[in-house]
C-alpha cells in the first residue's frame, strides 16, 4: 500500500510540474489555469504554489503568479527534486531558445564552458553551431534539433553537420578565436542532441544523443571517445 501511495504522490506531482511550465511559460498565470490544467483539487493547487513561493520560485503578480526563473531551470528544479519531468510531452510548449538553454545548462554543470548560436567566417562564408561546449582537450560542436520522434533526415542532418565541422577544422584559429581557446590543440567533436526519448546511436560516427541521455554519454564520454568520429587540429597560439 505504501509503494501505491508514493506512487499515486509523484504521479500527481508530475502532473502539477507539466501543468505548471504550460501555464507559466508566457509569464503571468492564475491558479485557475493551473488547476484546469493539472485537473487537480484546490488543496494540492494551494499546496503546491505556496511551497514554491516560499522556496523562491515563485512570486504573485496582483491575482495570478509568475516564475522568477526560466522554463529550462524550473525543469532543471524539479529534476534536481527527483521528480520526472516528461520532456517530449511538453516540449510543444517550450521555445526554441529554451531546448538550446537546457543543452548549455546540462553541460555546464558538467565542467564544460559553452556558447551558442555562434556564426563562424569560413572559406568566404559562415556557418552557425547551435551550440558549443568545451573542456580541454574537447570542443563538442552541437546541431540541436527540437524532434518529438526521429526524423528521417536524421542522416542528411549528419553529413551538413559534418561538412560544417569539417570546413572549421581546415581553419580552426578561427574559431578558436571567437570562443577564446588557447590550447594550441584541440579534438573537434560533432554531435546532434534532439528532444525524443531514444538509445544514444552513431551515424556516420556522430553520436545522435536524446536530451534524455546528456548526462549518461557525458558521464561515459572518457570510454566512447575512441569510436566517435573527430576532428583533431592544432593551430598557433593567439
């Protein structure tokens, strides 16, 4: 009966959190809308706004509320809290900027510095990385894709993607430049992260991670680094 009961609570809870980053991702909410969302009564609604209030999380505007953080680090609350958030399901509801802020987030908190939507001249053009990670020796050059299911141009993605690694690794001092890296050499990494729930798999040797599965293939990157295709360039120190 206990295990029900635990089971009953975090499913309710999960409700709540989804109904919650629904309502609150425009701004302003009212505790109407979240509970026509969750489909939950007035107590667990009641309940679950004050407790975020007196964590800080949340704070009123005249009759309604508002989130002091972004979509990405509320899910990122939450997460942290033990409670699971079904990131497909409500990826509909979350922008574009909020998918590549939750990728920068997740590898931050891993050691990594990051950037993002950076534009780098090549061969008298530009290409633009989504985003980028790095920690020496390694600069993951991220395609972010916002699929709810995988797409079949999962493959062409790839091979533009790789071509675009591939032209900044003819001249990487440019875009070590424009990151501030100075190490002299580094291992260019590509990889597509997307929203849907699947197996990390390589195509082509780039690994195509799920957003699900950023923290495992970081965790395990020391031991998969050798199979996944690299870029490895070196260059004068600025």
């Amino acid at each position: 009966m206990g295990v029900k009961i635990h089971l009953l609570r975090m499913s309710l809870r999960e409700r709540l959190v989804k109904a919650l980053i629904m309502v609150s991702k425009d701004g302003v909410f009212t505790r109407e809308s979240l509970k026509r969302e969750s489909g939950l009564g007035d107590f667990m609604i009641d309940d679950f706004i004050n407790s975020l209030i007196n964590e800080g999380i949340l704070v009123r505007i005249g009759d309604g509320y508002k989130s002091v953080i972004p979509p990405h680090r509320l899910i990122r609350y939450f997460v942290d809290r033990g409670v699971y958030v079904d990131l497909e399901s409500i990826s509909r509801y979350l922008p574009w900027d909020e998918f590549e802020a939750l990728i920068r987030l997740l590898f931050e908190e891993w050691g990594f510095r990051v950037v993002s939507r950076l534009r780098v001249p090549v061969a008298g053009s530009r290409v633009e990385f989504d985003v980028i990670a790095y920690r020496r020796p390694w600069v993951l050059l991220i395609e972010a894709k916002h699929w709810r299911r995988v797409s079949s141009s999962i493959r062409q993605i790839v091979g533009r993607h790789l071509e675009k690694v591939g032209s900044v690794a003819r001249e990487p001092e440019v875009l070590m430049s424009r990151i501030g890296v100075n190490w002299g050499e580094a291992l260019l990494i590509p990889v597509v992260i997307t929203w849907h729930r699947a197996s990390t798999e390589l195509i082509e040797g780039v690994p195509v991670v799920s957003i699900y599965q950023v923290n495992s293939f970081i965790n395990e990157f020391d031991g998969i680094i050798d199979g996944i295709r690299s870029f490895s360039v070196s260059w004068r120190r600025l």
